[in-house]
C-alpha cells in the first residue's frame, strides 16, 4: 500500500495507515458514533490499516468491530465483520492539518444534510451494512 496519510491514537500504541488522505469526512450522529465524536473516512481494505493492539467493541447486530487502543482509550475505527469492501478511520487521528481542510458530511443517522460547499455523501457505512 502505497502511504497517502498517517495517524496515531494520542500515545502512539496504535497507528493509522491511508492510502490517501480524505477527500471528504462524515460526522455520524447515531448513538454510538456521537459518543465516540469520530469523523469517519471510507477505504477500501487493501488501502488502509491500524498497526498494533487495539481492544475491539461490537454491539447490535455485530456488524462491525470498533478499534480503539487498549492504552489511552481513542477510537481509531472500525472494521466490518463479514463481507464488506471498506473499513471506516476516525480522521481524527490524522494529522489535524488533514482534517481542517477536508469537507464534513453530517449525519443523523437517517437523513443527511451537509456543511456549506460539503459534497454529497452516502452516508454512513454502517447504515448499510446494518440494512443487511
């Protein structure tokens, strides 16, 4: 994979690997993603990892396991569990300069209205997944 961004959660432990950075960021506010305050970004697998050890939540349906480093406690993403294309990185954990200049797509869990001059949006990706 060639190396586009990289980011770490606050101590270092667990490191983010992107392909690219981010063309556009959704911020999610269904009931687990508004406490976790993450602006997730999409990518396929083969272009993105988490490198070390991190603890993994699951909840609902169990359709995705949430990363986040077992030391200092960030979300660093979440990955499906079963047979779906992307993963989701909390750009958050990107280098902030990455952040600062990428589009925010707002969701509310249902319909989406976005920030001005913000580009369309599927939405977030576990709203299809759990559609399953």
């Amino acid at each position: 994979m060639k190396l586009g961004a990289k980011g770490s959660c606050h101590c270092g432990k667990v490191t983010i690997v992107v392909a690219y950075a981010p063309s556009a960021v959704t911020e999610c506010h269904c009931t687990i993603c508004r406490r976790y305050a993450a602006l997730w970004s999409y990518y396929p697998i083969a272009d993105s990892s988490f490198v070390g050890d991190t603890d993994v939540y699951t909840w609902g349906q169990k359709n995705v396991a949430f990363h986040r480093c077992g030391n200092c406690g960030c979300v660093v993403g979440w990955t499906p569990r079963g047979d779906y294309p992307e993963r989701a990185v909390n750009a958050r954990m990107l280098d902030p300069s990455i952040a600062a200049e990428t589009a925010v797509a707002w969701l509310d869990g249902h319909p989406v209205a976005t920030t001005p001059n913000a580009p369309s949006t599927r939405g977030c990706s576990m709203v299809s997944i759990f559609a399953k």
